[in-house]
C-alpha cells in the first residue's frame, strides 16, 4: 500500500482513553527514521478549525442540534483537510490525527442516533472515497475513561454527556472496527500504559514494515 493516503494513521477512541500520549509515542517512533511527521487532532487543526472546534465544545445553554453538530465539525474537518492534511502528505509527510471521521460515526451516528446514510454522504462529499491508511481504536470501559477524563480538566460539551451516549459510542466505535477489522486496529487501552504503548507501536511497525515490503 504506497498510496496518498498510507501515511495518514488516525486515532480513535471514547473519553479519557489516552490517545494523545500512544499519538506522541507514534510520532516519536517515526520521527526517528527521519521523516517529516505531522501530528493534529479534530475537531481542529488549523486556526479556523480550532476556532470551530472552541464553538463545539463550549457547554451553552442553548440546545446543539445533531445536525448544527455535524456540519459544523464537517465545516472544521474540510478545513483541516484542505489546508493541512491533503498538503502534508502531497509533501510525503505522515499525518497523525487524533480522532477523523470514525469519530462523527461513532459520536454523531451512534451516540447521536443520527442517520449514517448522512454522514456517508458528507464523507464522500470531502473525501472522494479517501480513508485513513490506519486506524488506531483505543478501547476501554467508558466508566475508566470518564474516570480518568473527569480528573483532567472541567467537563466540555461532550463530557457532561449521560453515561448512555458514550456506551452508544463505545459500541459505534467497536461495530465500526469490526465491520474494517484490515484499516481499524482495536487496542485494550485498560491495560497499563506501558503494555497499551507496546500493542499500538507493534501494529505501526507491522503496518510500516508492510508498506515498505509492498513498495518494493
Ligand atoms: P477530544 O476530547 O478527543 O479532543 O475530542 C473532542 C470531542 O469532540 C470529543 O468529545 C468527541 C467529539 N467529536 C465528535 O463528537 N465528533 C467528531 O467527529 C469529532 C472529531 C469529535
């Protein structure tokens, strides 16, 4: 798999699962054969798409729409595209991105009940048929992960979230894994820090080592 979109690797999971910390062991361990690694995350990205990203998640008292919700995060993510993604691998760059679309299925179809057939539309719209080469699911109870979301920092948009949605989550993400099993790689993030690094650097070194064996 040589294509554009092989060096595009995307990080997945509910709250508090610790993507941020295996994304930074990723691009360590790609930096370290020299290549140009970009690491981002969305909502947000750019300036514009960070901007958005602010909006989403600012608790309000006025009620979100599910759909306002997703254009709006497909108004960040085609920024985030256009003005960083596409022009960073065209360079020969590797992206890491914390949470892509797999996000707005599990978020917005799953947690939200909104209709896939919709966002299918908007992800063809953007993306032309493009996927991540590899997908990361860090998965763990949504108690442990809410635990560990609510020690961090007060409680966004989404935090303050019922328990139920991120279970409806949590269940979205896993369907989703199973139903691509080749790009979406599931991983035990309740293990302990140390082994969750292990599995994750295991599956980018297997993916790499396959991309450079299907180069030759
Ligand atoms: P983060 O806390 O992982 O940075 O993500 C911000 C929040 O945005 C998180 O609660 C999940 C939510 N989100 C969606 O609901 N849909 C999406 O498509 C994305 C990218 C994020």
């Amino acid at each position: 798999m040589t294509d554009l979109m092989s060096r595009f690797i995307t990080l997945e999971g509910g709250e508090g699962v610790g993507k941020s910390t295996q994304i930074a062991a990723i691009a360590d361990f790609l930096r370290a054969t020299g290549d140009e690694v970009v690491v981002t995350r969305e909502p947000g990205g750019t300036a514009y798409a960070e901007a958005l990203r602010s909006l989403l998640l600012t608790p309000r008292e006025e009620i979100v729409t599910p759909s306002a919700e997703l254009l709006t995060l497909f108004a960040a993510r085609a920024q985030h595209w256009h003005a960083l993604i596409l022009p960073a691998l065209k360079r020969g760059a590797w992206v890491l991105s914390d949470r892509f679309v797999d996000a707005t299925y599990a978020y917005q179809g799953a947690g939200r009940g909104l209709p896939v057939a919709d966002i299918a539309v908007l992800e063809r719209w953007l993306l032309q048929g493009r996927q991540p080469g590899l997908t990361l699911l860090l998965d763990m109870p949504v108690a442990e992960g809410m635990a560990r979301a609510r020690a961090r920092a007060a409680l966004d948009r989404f935090e303050q979230e019922h328990v139920d949605f991120f279970e409806r989550v949590r269940v979205g993400y896993l369907a989703r894994a199973e139903a691509d099993s080749q790009r979406i790689r599931c991983i035990n993030a309740a293990q302990p820090l140390l082994a969750v690094q292990t599995d994750v650097l295991a599956i980018v070194r297997a993916y790499c080592a396959e991309m450079t064996g299907s180069a030759t």
